[in-house]
C-alpha cells in the first residue's frame, strides 16, 4: 500500500503526467531508419494531474474540447492552455521523468503555441532521485511501484491504443485516460516513499513561510536526535515524526539552543 498524504504542506504540489503520441513520418526501414518526410510532429493527446492534499486524479483529454477536436483531432492548442494554467499556479511539480520528458514536453508545446513560460516552479522528478540514492534493477514507474507495494500498471497491453486515439476510437480515449490517471496515482504513491531521501527536496517550509517546519513535507512534529558538528556551527539533528526526513537546525551560539521553536527534546 501507497504511504498516505502526511505533513501540513502549505506550497501548491502538483502531480502530473503526459502522454504523447509519435511523430509520424516517412521511413524506408523498419530499424535504424532515416526519417524521409515528417508528416506530423508530436503533441499531447491527454493529461492528468492532481494537487497534493486534494481528492482525486483529474484528466484533460484532447475529446473533451469538443469544438476543436472537431475541427482538428490533432490540434492540441486548448489542451496545451489548460496545462500551462495549471503549471502556473504550481509552487512545485513532481512527476516521473520530469526533467527529460514532462517538463521539457511542456515547454516544447507553450513555446509552439506562443503561451510563454509559466511563473517559476520547483521540480521533484522521481525517476532522478530513484537512480540518485538507490541500486534498483530498474527504475520504470511499474517496476519501483510494484516492488514498493504500492501498486502496478495495468496487465494488458497498449500497443494499439495510441493509434486508436490517434484514430478517433472513443473507447481507446476512455482506456487512455484511465491509464493516464493511474499513473498519477503510482507517481504520488512513489513520491511519498522516495521524499524522505530526496536530500535536494525543495524546502516546503519556506515556500509556505512556516519556517519551523520540516522542510519536506511542512509538519511541525519535529522530534530532537542528537547533534551535527561542523568547522563552523554546531546544529541539532532533527527527525520529521511525520514523513520521516532527517533535517537540522543551527544551534544558537547565545542560548545553546536551536533556532527553531518547535523542535521537541
């Protein structure tokens, strides 16, 4: 089982993951082959998100702007909206192969439709940090989650529904989403389980400006375990009760005391 949503987080965390059909393009040979002619770039055909804290995964597909995908199945220009709208209300956002894949996605799509970037955000990319701390066998979203217990992909195999989407078919659109939504679900699961290691986490704390709080996850229940020295300053080791990390506070040279208020003996 997936760890629950613990901590008093006061940034704006979203979870969120694309798919993206494939270019299509014309080809000699099956293997190593040199593309002739792009016919059709790539684009987003669906999305799903969801902000920590809140229920439920969301999804925005390329069918549900009616008008447009009437006019242009291919035409991602509404879709690509929302998710800029989204992005831009972020504070931080998590996804697994962000900084390859999702992010950069993103970018390629708002610079093609002219939308500029959204207000700076943060990023947590899962993938990054289960290559980063750890020796797994493999990395996958499917792998880390059923090896964690928190959860798998589907069983059957996909390897017509991105055509059939691309198609038209409705009920390959109803199939891709759910697939889509799934993953965010695996994704937050992970993330929760990893953010504990994750020593470059964005400080939550001081994006909610509760600056007492654990900087991972912004609970208050920070417990007292020991203390770090260095050449310069002695700091008390603190353990978040609630998600598990392991932070420090500066010990004050005046007191002998930490900084922070609410750390507990």
């Amino acid at each position: 089982m997936p760890p629950t949503e613990r901590g008093t987080v006061g940034a704006r965390i979203l979870f969120y993951d694309l798919e993206v059909t494939p270019m299509l393009g014309w080809i000699y040979e099956r293997f190593d082959a040199n593309v002739i002619h792009v016919e059709r770039e790539s684009y987003i055909m669906c999305f799903a998100y969801k902000w920590f804290g809140e229920s439920g995964v969301h999804s925005v597909a390329l069918p549900d702007f009616a008008d447009e995908y009437h006019n242009d199945p291919h035409d991602d220009g509404a879709l690509v909206r929302k998710l800029w709208a989204l992005l831009d209300q972020a504070d931080i956002v998590i996804a697994h192969n962000a900084g390859k894949f999702d992010n950069r996605v993103s970018s390629e799509r708002f610079l093609t439709h002219r939308l500029g970037p959204p207000a700076p955000y943060k990023t947590v990319d899962t993938l990054t940090a289960a290559r980063r701390y750890f020796k797994n066998s493999s990395n996958s979203l499917d792998n880390l989650c059923t090896k964690l217990g928190i959860g798998s992909k589907p069983s059957e195999t996909h390897s017509r529904l991105w055509h059939d989407c691309v198609g038209g078919d409705r009920e390959a659109w109803r199939k891709m989403v759910r697939y889509c939504k799934h993953d965010v679900e695996l994704l937050e699961g992970l993330y929760l389980t990893l953010r504990p290691y994750i020593a470059n986490h964005p400080n939550v704390a001081l994006l909610s400006g509760n600056l007492d709080a654990c900087p991972k996850c912004g609970s208050n229940a920070l417990q007292a375990r020991g203390l770090q020295r260095s050449s310069v300053a002695t700091y008390q080791r603190v353990h978040c009760q609630d998600c598990g990390a392991w932070s420090r506070v500066r010990v004050s040279e005046q007191t002998g005391k930490p900084t922070h208020v609410n750390v507990t003996p």
